[in-house]
C-alpha cells in the first residue's frame, strides 16, 4: 500500500495576492474603422464594433512568436505578428497566421467525451467535466492501489505554457513517469554538446560568416531568430553549406549543397577537423588555454582523412579540404549549426560531440559570429511540495541509457519497456496534448502500448489519433483563449512572453491550470493544496522581484533587457564541464564506457531495391498537430513519397502514381513523386498525415505516417530516438 | 503634394517558399478556403539542372496594380476602377461576374468570389493602408521580401531600392506596366 510520508507541507506561499487580476493588455492605440473607401459609396460602410488588439503568443510551434490579436466583437479576426517582437524579427509564419482555425475549427473538441465503443472504434458519449474527471481520478487511483504510483506515465508536450501544471500533477500524484518530447527531438544535441561545452549554446547565426548546416534545414524547419536570420548576409559575406541527402530550401538558398549519404555527418565532421588540425588552423591559443584532451584528438584523427571521408559520405576530399580551410579561415565568425532535431541516427551524441569539438578547436566560444551560451529572462518559480511515497519505484527506462533525462524520460525506451512490463506493469496513462501515435517510432507498438492500458485520459484540442484511443478525452481551452504563464525563452538576446486570452473560451473547453486543479482535488488534500492558486497570483508571482516584466509585456507584448548579444561572459572562466574547460576528451564518457572521443562507425548498407526513409519537417506543420488546419491543408492536403528520378525508373515506378512502402513495422499507401531533390538511395515523406482518427476530417484517409514505418532505435547514450535507421522497399499499390 | 502611387518591390533571393504571405493574405482578406482561391501565391520556379546540381527559386505573386490595367479596360460595368493612389479595385456590387476581367488579366491574379459574388483580387490591404499599416503580405513575411511603399516619393524605401538595384517587372512586352517590382 501507498503511504503517504508525513511530511510537514511548509509551503513558501506565494500568494497573498488574492485579490490581484490581469486586465487584459490591449495595443495602445486602437486601429480605427476604414471608412475612406465607404466614403466613395463604392463599399458599404464597415460597421463599428468593439475592437480589441490584444498581445499574447503564437501556439502554433515551439517558437512561440508575438501575436496582436485583432478581435471584433467577440471574434478574433487575424492574428498579426507584434513589430516589437524582436526574437522572431516582427513575423508571423504560415502556421501562425493559420492560428484562428485552431479556434473556429468545426474538429475542435468541444466537451468531455467518454468512449463507449472499442478503443479506435471512436464512439464516445458526452460527459459532463464533473463525471469525466471522477472517472478519470477513480480510474487513476485504482491503478496507483494496484501497481503503485509508478504505474501511471504522464506523456506531455511544451510550449503550451500550462505544460508545467500538468507536469505538477504527475509529481504530486507521485509517479516518476514523465515522458516529454526530447528524445523524440533534440536529446542528442543537448547530450553531445553539454558534455563538451557543459551546456547547449545556440549559434550567432546572424554574424557568423560562414555557415554549415547538416540536415537543419532552417528554411523549412523555421527557428526563430536563425531561419530569418541566415538570409540577411550583409553584402554577400555570408556563405552556407548545406548538407542534407535531399535538396530542400536551405539547399536552393545554400552557398553548396552536399547530399550526403545519410547517416556520414560524422565522417565529414572528422575529417574537417582532420584537415584543421593536420594543417594547423586551429586556435592554438585557445586550444591550449581551454580546452582538454586536443593531444589525444590529434592521434585519434589521422585515421579521418578526406580520401577516406569520401568514400563515406559521397562528397569529394577535395571539397572537404576546402569546407575545412575556408571554416578555419573564418573563424571565429564562422559555426557548425547543430539544429534542433537530431534524431538521426543511434551515434547521434557522438555526432553531435564531434560537431562540437569542431566549433571548440576553431576558438568560436562565446565571441561574436561563433557559439553562444544561451540567457534567459529571470522568473520567480513556483514552489510545490509532492507527496512522497515510499513503495514508488525509479523510472521504468531507469538505467536504459547512459544519460537519461530524470523529468524527460526516452521515449523509444518507455515504449518497449511498457510493453513487455519491464520492470514492472504501466496500465494507466495520462496524455497532455501529445500525439504519440503519430510521433513515437513504430506506431503499432504504440498501438499495443496503448492496448494494454487499463486507462488511457488525453487532453486535447482536436480529436487526435492519441485521443481517438483514449477512454475519457478532455478539451483544453486554445492557446488563444487562456492566460498563460509567462515563459523565459532562451538565447543570444533572451525574451519573455506570455499569453491573454483573445476571447473566452468555447464550448466547454478549459485550461489546462482548471484541469490540474480538479484533479488535484479528486486527489486529496495535499495534491489539491499545492494548486491552491490562480493564474493571475501566479504570474504576479513570476514577476515580484522583477515587475517591469510583466509591466512590458502589458505594454509591448514582450520583455526583453538587452537587444543586442553581449558576448564572452563565459569566455576564459570556468565552463560547467568536469574539468571546467572545453572537453575534447571525455572522461566522463570514459568511465560510463563510451568514446571519450566520438569513434566512426558506417551506416548499415542499403541492399538493392531497399531504400533508407528520411523524415523531415517543413514550414507548413508542426509534427503531427497541425496538417489538419483548413488553411495549412490548403497548402498541402496530402504527403507524398519523394523517389530519386532516376530510382524511379529503375523500378518502372512514375510520378503521381500510388506506392505502398514497406518497413519491416509496417505498410503505408501514398502518392510517389519523382524528383530529382532526393539521393537515389533514399525516400522522404513529410510527417503528419495517415492518421487514424477519423475525427480530423480534412486529413482522415489522406497520405501516410511515417510514425508506422519507423522502427524502434534510439541513441544509447541520450536515449534520443534514431529516425533514418529504417530501411523500406516502394512498390506500386 | 504629388499623388501617391503604390507599388511593392519584392527581392525574390530572400523567399523561402513559406507561404505565410498567403496565408495571412487568406485570412485578413476573407478569401474563400478549399476552392483554390487566391489573392496571393508563391510559385517555385521549374527546378534548374539535375541531381546532384540542382537550384530553385520562389516566385511570390499577386496583382501587378497596373499603370495601364487590361482588366479595368475590358469591364463592361466600370466594376474594375484604379483609385488615385494606383490600387486596382473591383466594386463588388458592380460586378455581374462576367470574368471578362479574369481573361484579360495577363497575371491570372483574379478569382470569381462565390461568397461575395464578385470578381475578387489583390488591393494591396487598402483596409490597412487607410489607418495606415502596410498589406498583410508585406508584414507578416518572416524574411520580408517585400517592401511596400509609394513610388512617388523618391524618399520612400521602395524608390530607394529601385534606385540602388536593378529591377524587373512581369510581362513587360504586354504593355500594362506593373507596379510590382522584381529586384534582379
Ligand atoms: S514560427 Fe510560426 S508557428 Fe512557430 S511560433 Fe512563430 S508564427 Fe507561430
Ligand atoms: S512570406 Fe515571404 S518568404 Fe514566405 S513565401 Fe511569402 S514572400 Fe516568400
């Protein structure tokens, strides 16, 4: 049994603020009604209405960009972008500007829905919020009585801000599975260069002078400031190498394109540095005062030559020699970019050190044009105390990976683990906003991890295919009818944003906070104290040793301190790494058993007629969340196959044509098209169509998912999912 | 003071093909969904060499607000009309949806508007010109490519960037003067 471990709750309260509200921020001057065409008596005159502009934050991505908010009468009408908004240079991308669909989108989850058919079947039952969550607390509960706390996970997404209460919730009910994004995403990114800069910089994309990018293909997968910014060269300095095994935006507005051959980044990152090194265009200096290990480095490179990165990655010594002289010639102003997702293959920590041991040797940290620790905006945190429970296990995906993330979880991981009860029994799961079965590998895993469920309770705004499966789904407020926390986002010039409501929410749809707090009810005293707040007292909490925050963005829409990076805090003092300096050698990889310098090693060969499957994000969607929005699906109503031309006709396979891919998980349908922006031994497909909920009516039936053909690898070292291992054959349906 | 003349000079080297231009235009502007609607579009240009050598350029695109409008020339009702300021206008209750205007067009920058019943088409947001904002496209364009202006004003950014670059326009040989501007 559960005991609850007397524990004094000593809460540092922060309220006392009861009384305080928000009012609504609205942009200084009112934009007035037209009426100079009226006027003429060509058009009938616009009719006055109570007109709002209203500061508050896109939701539509993880850049979370300055919205103005026109609302009429009630009504938003267009989201603007907000021209102070600096981290995103005043824009909105077509995803934002698609935002109000999320609201007025006939799809929307309206009411809590209880199913009353099998699970998939996709008969529900309204319920009222007081039946749907006794359930799910009962349901809940049952489950914790019967396998401890620890068989419950709690499966979140970010950036809706109220990510955080959710994530409050699972603490204090007590399980210690929390499974979020990351390894699906940029886990190895942050693993590689944390170990060797002892943080994850970002990249001055706006003053380096040159560039090279592998596969973060920033046109398309939009960053804020980064795909603005790699565009604003000034007078043509700026040059861009691209490598990506397909030709995508950033390779039409590259310096160079280079398709390599997925799954080589690494050979080419080696013998870069076997060039910088052999020919002495480092930064001796700084290599000498900052960092540790560069004399293991150089005997460990002279294996990586150029001749033999060629035969690896399909890209000419000669050219490598060349990226490597003019890269060194640059430096500082120059980066390797490492991106955001880089979940390619299972060496992709090692990948991404090699990356940074590059930056690090060319003396690019933390000076202007190079890689920079990131800031952020300082917020007062919420204090929280969880219950204890004594019989609660570690993480099931405890000791799976050298370096897992205690609050992230490995999803690869959790999901084998689950289904095999290894070590012990997951049967009820709690899903915030996070479309599972359309991003975790091996969607009919996920189906069986889902299957063996006791109890499934997802909250959502639309019907997606993680809901379709559920038991009880419960619909969240939009992110353009809640007030939200503020958020500190992070980077060379940090800023803080937060989110007003735009217009009250509809139907019956709730934020998240409400959500958490009835739960936390229906889980006793002690859960339920610990939500014993409003938003409002917790924003004016963020905010009490720094009110000119919230102040700014009443005013402005956003807070920042500075405009300007302001550079070399960190430079010649002690880094947050063991030896307090850049590690090219690791020694705490050494005694874990890894590499201490990453070591090569070649892909699998792709035999013939197999092709290796690449996914890749573009500037349409978001993942999984957004292809069904009418304005997006416009654009792109279906996901189509790329095939190399030439590949194409070696198969007798045409353009326009129906093909089945074949994994060896799974068998999608979709439309083929043959171009030649593909390597011929490669296919791509655009993630976030072949769903299998019927409730997301424009994209139900439409193209393939890309979740169903990828199987389960992951990186040992961050437990970062590996997404290009998978290897398909194309044949026509 | 001189008459304004609107025109938007767009540096194509920085489209990405994002199509928020579009988007944003779709919804500031009422333009139907799902029927292929468009006051605005973004073309990539047929892809150049083969693999491995390839290149590719974006084309955004809307109406060209011509000097000399054959749109305005064929309309039976005088529903097509060019403003002081040079905006080509469709009023939409003159319209009688005979779609002379949208084969005369050169652009193909017309659609018929089912829900208004009208020939419908770019007016450079002149709902946001009047209270003084600049069209959506123009705004919401994460690389902007576009910059909107008066070229009557030889102080303006857009008489500045025609002075400075070299500069085409769409169709040239078709006599309707555009004032939309290419930057080469
Ligand atoms: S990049 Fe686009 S979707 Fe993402 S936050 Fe900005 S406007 Fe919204
Ligand atoms: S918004 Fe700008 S970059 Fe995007 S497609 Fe339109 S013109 Fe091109």
């Amino acid at each position: 049994m559960s005991r609850l471990i007397d524990k004094k709750l000593s809460r540092r309260r922060f309220l006392g603020l009861s009384t305080c509200t928000l009012a609504t921020a609205v942009v200084g001057s009112q934009v007035k009604v037209l009426r100079a065409l009226a006027s003429s008596g060509d058009i009938t005159a616009p009719v006055a209405g109570d007109e709002k502009n209203i500061f508050t934050t896109c939701g539509m991505c993880v850049n979370k960009c300055g919205v103005i908010a026109r609302v009429k009468n009630g009504v938003i009408e267009k989201l603007d972008p907000n021209p102070n908004f600096i981290k995103s240079r005043a824009m909105l991308c077509a995803r934002g500007n698609a935002g109000i669909k999320v609201v007025y989108d006939p799809d929307r989850l309206k009411y809590p829905l209880i199913r009353t058919g099998a699970r998939g079947e996709g008969k529900f039952r309204r319920a009222s919020w007081t039946e749907a969550l006794d359930l799910v607390a009962k349901n809940l509960n049952e489950i914790a009585d019967k396998h401890t706390r620890a068989g419950v996970m709690f499966a979140s997404t970010e950036g809706t801000y109220q990510d955080h209460f959710f994530n409050q919730l699972a603490e204090c009910f007590g399980t210690p599975n929390t499974v979020r994004h990351p390894t699906l995403c940029l886990s190895s990114n942050i693993q590689g260069f944390s170990a060797t800069f002892g943080t994850n910089p970002t990249p001055d994309v706006l003053n380096a002078d040159y560039i090279i990018m592998s596969g973060a293909n920033r046109s398309e997968a939009l960053i804020t400031p980064d795909s603005i910014d790699l565009l604003k060269g000034d007078g043509g300095r700026r040059k861009l190498i691209y490598l990506d095994p397909r030709f995508t935006k950033t390779a039409a507005k590259a310096d160079k394109w280079f398709p390599i051959k997925p799954g080589t980044d690494m050979a080419f990152i080696l013998a870069m540095i076997h060039v910088i090194v052999t020919e002495e265009l480092y930064d001796h200096d700084y290599v000498k005062e900052q960092t540790v290990g560069f004399d293991k480095l150089i005997s460990h490179i002279q294996q990586y030559t150029p001749e033999w990165a060629e035969g690896e990655t399909d890209i000419h010594a000669d050219a490598i020699r060349r990226v490597a002289r003019e890269f060194a010639m640059a430096a500082p102003k120059s980066v390797y970019y490492h991106g955001r997702r880089s979940s390619f293959m299972s060496n992709d920590t090692q990948m991404r050190r090699a990356m940074a041991i590059l930056n690090g040797i060319v003396g690019n940290w933390d000076t202007k044009g190079g890689m920079i620790p990131n800031s952020g905006i300082k917020l007062a945190k919420h204090d929280y105390i969880a219950p204890w429970y004594d019989d609660v296990p570690d993480r099931i995906d405890a000791g799976s990976v050298s370096f897992l993330s205690e609050k992230d979880g490995s999803w690869p991981v959790v999901q084998e683990r689950v289904l095999a009860a290894n070590p012990y029994p997951i049967k009820g799961m709690m899903v915030y906003k996070q479309n599972i079965l359309a991003s975790v590998p091996d969607r009919a895993k996920t189906l069986k991890m889902m299957e063996q469920m006791d109890f499934i309770c997802t909250i959502d705004i639309a019907m997606s295919d993680t809901a379709w499966y559920s038991d009880v789904v419960l619909p969240e407020a939009t992110y353009l009818e809640r007030l939200d926390p503020i958020e500190s986002l992070g980077g060379i010039v940090p800023v803080a944003v937060m989110r007003q409501p735009c217009i009250e929410a509809m139907f019956e749809s709730k934020p998240n906070l409400w959500i958490m707090q009835e739960l936390a009810t229906r889980f006793g005293e002690e859960v339920a104290e610990q939500f014993n707040f409003t938003m409002e007292e917790y924003i004016q909490h963020q905010v009490k040793d720094n009110p000119a925050i919230l102040a700014a963005l009443q005013e402005k829409g956003v807070y920042f301190d500075r405009t300007e990076p302001v550079y070399g805090t960190t430079r010649g003092k002690k880094l947050k790494t063991v030896s307090g300096k850049i590690e090219i050698f690791s020694q705490r990889y050494a005694d874990k058993g890894l590499d201490p310098i990453p070591v090569y090693t070649s892909p699998e060969t792709i035999p013939a007629g197999k092709f290796r499957l690449l996914v890749g994000r573009h500037a349409i969607f978001t993942h999984g969340t957004t292809a069904n929005n009418a304005y997006l699906h416009e654009i792109m109503p279906e996901n189509t196959l790329w095939l190399n031309t030439k590949s194409a006709a070696g198969q007798g396979l045409t353009n326009g044509m129906l093909v089945k891919v074949k994994s060896p998980v799974g068998e999608e349908t979709l439309r083929l098209e043959v171009t030649d922006k593909i390597r011929p031994d490669s296919v791509y497909m655009a993630h976030g169509f072949g769903v299998l909920s019927k409730g997301l009516s424009n994209i139900y039936g439409k193209g393939g998912c890309d979740a169903a053909l990828i199987e389960t690898r992951y990186c040992p070292i961050s437990g970062n999912a590996a997404l290009h291992e998978t290897l398909v054959e194309v044949v026509p349906a | 003071m001189k008459t304004k003349r609107y025109a938007i000079v767009l540096d194509t080297h920085r489209c990405i093909d994002c199509k928020a231009c579009t988007v944003a235009c779709k919804v500031e502007n009422n333009v139907p969904l799902g029927k292929e609607n468009y006051r605005n579009w973004v073309g990539a240009d047929p892809l150049r060499g083969s693999y491995p050598n390839l290149g590719e350029s974006y084309t955004p695109s809307q109406c060209q607000h011509c000097s000399n409008p054959p749109c305005a020339h064929v309309c039976p009702t005088s529903a097509t009309t060019v403003s002081p300021d040079g905006i080509v206008h469709v009023i939409d209750h003159k319209c009688i949806g005979c779609k002379y205007c949208m084969t005369a067009c050169p652009y193909n920058a017309r659609y018929y508007n089912e829900e208004i019943e009208a020939v419908d088409k770019c007016t450079f947001c002149t709902q946001r010109i009047q209270v003084g904002r600049i069209p959506a496209c123009v705004e919401t364009c994460p690389t902007k490519v576009r910059v909107f202006g008066d070229i009557n004003d030889p102080n303006s950014e857009v008489s500045q960037l025609l002075a400075e670059n070299p500069s085409r326009v769409l169709k040239e040989a078709q006599g309707t003067k555009p004032n939309l501007y290419y930057l080469i």
